[in-house]
C-alpha cells in the first residue's frame, strides 16, 4: 500500500432478529447503533471477523519455545 492509497474497511455484521451474517463496505464513520439487516430491515451489530493469517514462531500455542523437527 502506498501513501495515499484509498481504502475502505469492510466490515461483518449480524442482524439481532434474524441472525443474518453479512459484511458491508463502510464509506463514513462506523454507525454507533450498527446498520440495516438487508433481508428483515433490523438492525445489525458489528461482529468479530476471524482473521486471514496465521502467527508463526513462539506463541502460547506451541509453549513459547521451538519444536523439535
């Protein structure tokens, strides 16, 4: 990414009457209630995404120390 690249964040949402999980570009500032259910017009809360990457090396997974090969 350079300086001055345009990025826009995408974020996940669940509707809280019909479980509805879906993500949105926001263009604006992040609504502070949360944004409209596109299939029951509820309102939605923004989830915790899970991630698309892996944390290699020393971490509590593997007991903060190398494994033998």
């Amino acid at each position: 990414m350079e300086k001055g690249d345009n990025v826009l964040p995408i974020w996940e949402y669940q509707c809280k009457k019909c479980g509805y999980i879906f993500e949105q570009i926001q263009f604006k500032e992040i609504p502070k209630i949360g944004t409209t259910c596109p299939v029951c017009k509820d309102i939605a809360r923004r989830i915790l995404s899970s991630s698309n990457f892996k944390v290699k090396g020393y971490s509590a997974a593997n007991n903060y120390s190398k494994k033998d090969k």
